[in-house]
C-alpha cells in the first residue's frame, strides 16, 4: 500500500455526497482545491469539482462527508429513487474482514486555473450546511450556468501587420512562424494592396471581418496580403462584451457634502482592517482565522436620494487604490442601463457585469474577466454575490431590504446573509445600503452586530416630498361608489399636466382586472391547474394566470348559471391605464409592468420616454418604485395601499411600508417640490400612517413588537417545508407522517423545546401547475436549532414520489 493523495469529488449529479478519487502524478499540480474535474463514475463519465485534498493510503474507503439531506431537491419526484452507488470504489477483494477497495482515477482536470476560489468553496459548504442543501447543487450555484456548461472562448480571425515595412517582412506560415528569406517586396505590391496595408499599420490591426467593412475590402483580399507575408491572420480570443454598444461617459467624483463624507469616513475606518491575508486551500469549517479580523458590516441607512451611490463609488475607488476588488449586488430589476452607466462611468473597462439577460457568451467572457483578474469590480443580481474576485475588499449590497435578494430554488439563500458570510470568511468589508432597512438588519444595529452610518437628507435638492394620506372611505360615501382615484389625486395630476410636470400612478397588481366574477351565483374565473383566480388581460383579451402562466378565452356569459352580467371586479395596471385615458384624454401615457416589458416596449424604452419627457404619466407595479431618478416628477399616487397590505405573510406591514416609503421616494428629486398622495381604507394603520410621516422609528418599533410576540424574524426563525405531488392524498399523507415523526422527536428531545411545529395544512396556493402542495410551518429561535431537530428525520423520511423543499424565513407563503 502506498502514499496517495485522494481527492474528495463533490459529483454533479444530485447524491448529495463525496467522492473518493487518487490523484494521479500527471495531475498533481492541477488538482488543487476548486478544481473541475472528469472522473469514472458507474459505466460514464462524470464532472466534479475537488472539496477537499487528503493524504491517504490506497486502502482507504470513501465514506459519506457532507452529512445534508437530499431535502430541497424540489426537482421532479422520483429523481432520489436512483440507487445509491459508490463509483469510485471498485472491490478487489471479496472477504468482509480484509475487504479492499482500489481507488478510481481522477481522468482529467479541466481549465487553467480552478474554478473555484478556496474561500468560495468554503461559502458553498457553509450555505450547503445552514440551508440544507445539497452541496453540488451548492457549487453549482457559484458558477453561472455557461461556465458550467458549454460556452467557451470566441475565437476570431485577426489581423495584424508585420513590423519592420513590407520591404523586410518575413513570409508568415499559417501558424505564424516566420520563413526567412521570402519577403514580399514592396514593389510586388499593388497600389491598392500598399493603400490598404497603410490602412492597417494605421489602425494597428484589427479583426478580419472589421476591417473588410472598414476598408471595403473582401477577406480574400486581406488572405492575399499574408500569403505575401505582410500582415499576418491568426485565431485570436474576442470578448463578448456587454456594454460594447453603449457609449459609456466618464465620471468624476462628486464633492461630498458633510454627511456623506461622514459616511465614507466611517466605511474607510471600518475597511483598514481589511487585509490581504493570505487564504490557504485548506478547507476546514466556516470559523476561520481571517474571521477574527473581518471588519463588522456596516448599514448604510440614507433617505432615497441622499446620495449612497456616490458613498459607494468612492469607497470602492479607495479599496481598488489598496489592491481590493469590489463586488456591488443591486436588485435584479434596479439593473438597469442608467445604474450600469453609474459604474462603469466611474470605472471603465475595471467594471464587469454579470446580469441575467447577457447571452451566454457574454456571461461566460465576464465570468472569465473577473476570475483572471482584468475586472476587479463587479456589478450583478444576487448571484453576483459569487463572483470569482480574488482579494476582495469590500461587497456593497444596495437596497439591503430587496425580496429580489431571497433565491427561490435551491440553496434558498438570501443574498445579504451570504454576502456578510463570505466578508466574515475573506476578511472584506461588507456594506449594506437602503432607505428603508430591513427589520433584520436595524437588529443588527441594535445588538451591536452592524455598525450604522446615516444620510438623513437629500444630497442634490433640499426638501424631501409632503406626503399625505387620502381617506377612500370619505370619497366613497361622498360618491356612492368604489373610487379608484380620490378627487385630490385626480385635482393633482391636472395641475401637473397644465404645469407640463410628470405624474407616476403606482399600483402593485398588474392585468386589468383582478378576477372575472359573476354577480348572480358567485362564479369566479379559475386556472384549473393553481387553483387561482385569472386575471383579466384586456390588450389580448384573455385570462391569465399569474402563478403558471396558463390562458383562456373569456366566456360570454357565466359558465355555471349562464348569466351574461358576468363581470370584472377589481383593479389591475391595465384598467388604470384606461380609466386615465378616459379622464385625460391629452396625456401621454406609459405603463411598465412584467406585460408591458415582456411585450414590444422595452424596459429601457418606457423608461427612457418617461425620463425625456415624452411621456406625461407613468403607470407601474412596483417596478417603478424603485432605483429610478426622475428629475421631473411632482406627483406620486400610491393608488391602493390596502392592498399592499393585504398579502398573507408576516412581512406584509414591512413591505407595505418600504413600496410606500421607495414610490414616495420618486417623488421631487429635481428642483421642484415633491407631493405623494397614498389612498387607503385603512386610515390607522401603522404601515400607512407611519409611512405617510416618512417615520422609520416609530414604525420599527410597532413592527418589531409583533414580530416579537409572534417569534418571527429578527426573534426568530420560521422553516416552510412544501411537500408536492400529483395526488393530493400523496401530499397530505407524507406531510402527516411527517408532522407525527417531527413531533415525536420534538417530545423526546429537551433540547428543542423552543420550536414549535404548526399542524400540517393545505398551502395557501394548494395547486401550482397540476401539483397539491401542503406546508409543514415550524418556528424556533435559531435556523441551526431547527436545523438540528429536522434534518435527522428528514434525511430517513420516505418521500417517495413526493417532492419536498425547505425554505427558511421565506418571503412569499404561497
Ligand atoms: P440614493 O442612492 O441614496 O437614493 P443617489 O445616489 O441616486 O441617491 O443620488 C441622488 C442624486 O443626488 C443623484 O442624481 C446624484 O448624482 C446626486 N448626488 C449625490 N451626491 C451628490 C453630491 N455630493 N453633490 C451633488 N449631487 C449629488
Ligand atoms: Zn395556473
């Protein structure tokens, strides 16, 4: 038996285990920690990622590491029942007592470098361990879907000019080896050949297919000047670049005003103590020895326009001056052009963006950028937050509060928990940005674990907006009906439009009606497949379903009685649209919502008429909440925010107050002074009326106290377990045995007393695309005590044909 090193290999199909492998000498030097790798497995060949380098004997069994559940394989049921294997080992010998087992070979190692940083190979197995999930599917997360897949480099033909004149230039071979002693003489080139060869030397080279369209030439021309050996043409990698067709203008750095610069001095005192501290591939647990040096988080809490971008600018400026890389999050739907621009005006070419709507190609020539270190700042969605920044400094998470930072598959993690996490393993400051903090995160602040900076006013124009709330219950006894606009509101927009100032009208609820409903017998219009009531399209005439995406035409009259009153009730973006046409008929109208984008306008285009001017109104969901700045807005109307409040979840006040506190936000960023008016019919409560005094305190602290007495989060942890299937009596079946078997050990152990385990119910939303869905809903003080209660039952329990996904403080019960 000799000396080996054996690779633990993290496979990527979904067994949840690792895998022992030898390394052979050929691969030694590349089979680091983070390194993809090919290796047997069963009949085939599989990819793997190395976890962990051991000294072993050739002896040695493989024996199961990662101890996590094959919970949260919410893919189809039935993907478990593939029978446990053990394809690195092969058995030699057959006599149980001196059973031996031959290592496989690791086959190949692919790629340069590996693709996984050591301290974001210790972030996947952190978030496999306090998410419980799986850790392949934890790996696969750090990396975007084209570097895992089949997207490689661009090669192009280039074209360069041989140095040293035509007169000297050696004959080029395809491969770009020089003959001596064939040159082309200059005299053996026509005119046109020396024209275009000037042409070239002028450019210094460029791609073969740029320069045809440049120099009207065709490619033949271009081959024929090589052949004479005075340019040469070779394959060379061409980066597929996201910002190539915008026009980037630089920026410079704004002077800071007090409190801003208050604000960068605070994040620079609390970046001194990052440090290049020099991180070894050794994986051993989360607790590392960088961690007790990270510098503490700090929340960055700024009215809406006091200027955090510019704080965030100049810090990250400061850290690249220290040799750090930055990574900044924004919420997938802030990603906008104009953010961009913020950045890369700033940054130039040191900028990468890594965004979901790249092509493949783009995605995976970014990924490459970032991980050779050509791009030292990264700006992304929430995944970005993975990003292959060696040396990073400082991670920005802006608008902290975002529900767009929460993944809804597997690992559900949220975004700003994972970024704290990896500054805590990297030693790099961690800065969280919003104008309306998330309770967790003010928590924080509170016992001590964030540090706090604050913008209390606005950075370019003095005043923040008056805000008021109207009383739809007065309009509604005043005129006998349902109003969808106060008589304030309607007075308001008029004025705007006679002043020729903007108008936004928010109502988070897009489609134009909420259901199709008949008055006689109660009929409501369904999707057969959720369950949900279909909202109705008017553009396209149908009904939708929001949750599956399904469709159908409406009926004339109602199915069930045969009615023809049948009729829409409720309020959707699209009959706003349409009742404000009818009340101004001169105004130019604009709507963004997920229909309006996905259809012939695009985001950027919607946005762009309402900032130019050439639109009056601007209708939305909370798309337009947010992120925007429209120097010419004077009005904001929340139109509905009851129904903000109506959402069956325990954020339901936080969300309701931070869409109010953001819309309000868009309200008077230029010169002219801003008026927000919010309709309601529930004039007392907290959300409104603390949202209406723009009064974070007061309503944190009324908030905080029903968290507290619920045991919701900060106070507390709350596990969602979704069990799906086909069959409904299969859903609610195993979410029974399941509830049985968790109270059992909830009975048995002391330890667990603080959790308590809800009974088994129906989800809220009991049908998605043909599947029941029935919720297990368990609260403790921490996600490791819950953790530690159910994971031994779940990794023994008997799905079967039952999927079952775990969401720890979800953000939506449906
Ligand atoms: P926030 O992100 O806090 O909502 P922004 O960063 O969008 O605020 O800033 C709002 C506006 O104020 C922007 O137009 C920005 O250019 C401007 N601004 C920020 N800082 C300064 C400054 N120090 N001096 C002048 N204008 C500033
Ligand atoms: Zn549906």
């Amino acid at each position: 038996m000799c000396r080996m090193t054996i690779a633990k290999v993290a496979i990527d199909a979904a067994l949840d285990r690792l895998f022992d492998y030898a390394v052979p000498s050929r691969w030694q030097e590349q089979a680091v920690p983070g390194a993809r790798v090919r290796v047997p497995f069963g009949r085939r060949e599989a990819t793997g990622y190395i976890v962990e380098l051991v000294a072993g004997q050739g002896g040695e069994v493989g024996g199961r590491e990662a101890g996590k559940a094959e919970v949260a394989q919410d893919a189809a049921a039935g993907s478990s029942a593939t029978p446990p294997e053990l394809p690195g080992l092969e058995s030699v010998a057959r006599e149980p007592a001196a059973r031996q087992f031959l290592l496989k070979e690791i086959s190949a190692v692919e790629g340069e470098q590996a693709f996984i940083l050591p301290p974001l190979l210790k972030l996947a197995q952190w978030l496999a361990h306090y998410y419980a999930a799986p850790l392949e599917r934890c790996l696969q997360t750090l990396l975007p879907a084209p570097v895992r897949g089949k997207a490689r480099v661009r090669e192009r033909l280039f074209v360069e000019a041989v140095q040293g004149g035509a007169r000297s230039a050696a004959k080029q071979t395809k491969s770009g080896a020089a003959k001596e002693g064939d040159v082309a003489d200059a005299a053996a080139l026509t005119a046109r050949q020396q024209e275009l060869l000037a042409d070239i030397r002028r450019v210094g080279g460029g791609w073969l297919q740029a320069l045809c369209a440049e120099f009207s030439c065709s490619p033949a021309t271009l081959h024929k000047l090589a052949a004479l050996g005075v340019v040469t043409i070779a394959p060379k990698a061409q980066r597929r670049d996201p910002l190539a067709k915008r026009r980037i203008l630089p920026t410079q750095p704004l002077e800071l005003n007090r409190e801003q610069a208050a604000a960068l001095a605070a994040l620079k005192a609390a970046a001194a103590s990052v440090t290049a501290a020099p991180l070894t591939a050794d994986s051993s647990p989360v607790a590392s020895r960088q961690a007790a040096a990270a510098p503490v988080p700090l929340l960055l809490y700024g009215v809406t326009g006091s200027g955090k971008t510019e704080v965030y600018l100049q810090a990250i400026a400061h850290m690249l001056e220290r040799g750090f890389g930055a990574i900044v999050l924004v919420p997938e739907i802030a990603l906008t052009p104009q953010t961009v621009q913020r950045f890369a005006g700033r940054f130039g070419t040191q900028i990468a963006v890594l965004h979901s709507a790249l092509s493949d190609g783009e995605r995976f020539d970014e990924w490459q950028r970032i991980r050779r270190g050509e791009a030292r700042v990264v700006v992304g969605p929430r995944s970005a937050v993975f990003a292959p920044v060696e040396r990073l400094g400082l991670i920005v998470v802006d608008e902290e509060h975002e529900p767009s930072y929460k993944q809804d598959e597997a690992p559900r993690y949220h975004a700003r928990d994972v970024a704290v996490m990896r500054g805590h393993i990297e030693g790099a400051l961690v800065v969280l940005g919003s104008a309306t903090p998330a309770l967790e995160s003010w928590h924080n602040v509170e016992r001590g674990k964030y540090r706090l900076a604050r913008l209390t006013e606005r950075a370019a124009v003095a005043s923040m907006p008056s805000v008021q709330v109207v009383d739809m219950r007065i309009e509604q006894s005043r005129s006998g009906h349902v109003q969808l606009f106060s008589q304030a509101l309607l007075d308001a927009i008029k004025l705007r439009l006679e002043r020729g100032e903007q108008t936004m009208l928010f109502l988070n609820r897009r489609g134009y009606a909420t259901s199709l409903l008949c008055p006689s017998c109660g009929f409501v219009a369904t999707c057969e497949a959720c369950a949900v009531a279909y909202t109705y399209h008017r553009v396209d005439d149908c009904l939708r379903c929001h949750l599956c995406g399904g469709w159908q035409r409406p009926a004339a009259t109602c199915p069930a009685c045969h009615d023809p009153k049948f009729k829409y009730a409720g309020f959707g973006t699209q009959r706003i649209e349409a009742v404000v046409a009818t009340c101004f008929p001169q105004a130019r109208i604009g709507r963004m919502d997920a229909d309006a984008t996905s259809r012939k306008l695009s985001h950027d285009e919607i946005l762009g008429a309402f900032r130019s001017g050439r639109t009056d109104i601007l209708i939305g969901t909370q798309m337009i909440a947010k992120g925007h700045d429209f120097p010419n807005v004077s009005v904001v109307g929340i139109l509905s925010a009851d129904q903000l409040l109506g959402l069956s979840d325990f954020r339901a006040g936080e969300r309701a107050f931070q869409l109010m506190t953001q819309a309000a936000g868009r309200a008077g960023r230029g010169d002219i002074q801003g008026r927000v008016m919010i309709q309601s019919y529930n004039m007392d409560d907290y959300a409104i009326r603390h949202a209406a005094e723009q009064d974070f305190a007061g309503f944190y602290a009324q908030e905080k106290r029903f968290r507290k007495a619920m045991g919701y989060p900060p106070y507390g942890s709350v596990a969602c377990l979704t069990l799906s299937a086909p069959l409904e009596e299969d859903a609610s079946t195993a979410c029974r045995r399941l509830a049985s078997a968790l109270r059992a050990r909830l009975e048995e152990n002391g330890d667990f007393a603080g959790i308590d385990l809800m009974a088994p119910a129906r989800a809220p939303m009991y049908r998605i695309k043909d599947r029941y869905r029935w919720r297990l809903i368990l609260k403790g003080p921490a996600q490791d005590l819950i953790n530690q209660m159910i994971m031994p039952v779940l990794d023994h329990f008997p799905f079967g044909r039952v999927a079952v996904a775990l969401d720890y403080d979800p953000y939506q019960l449906l």
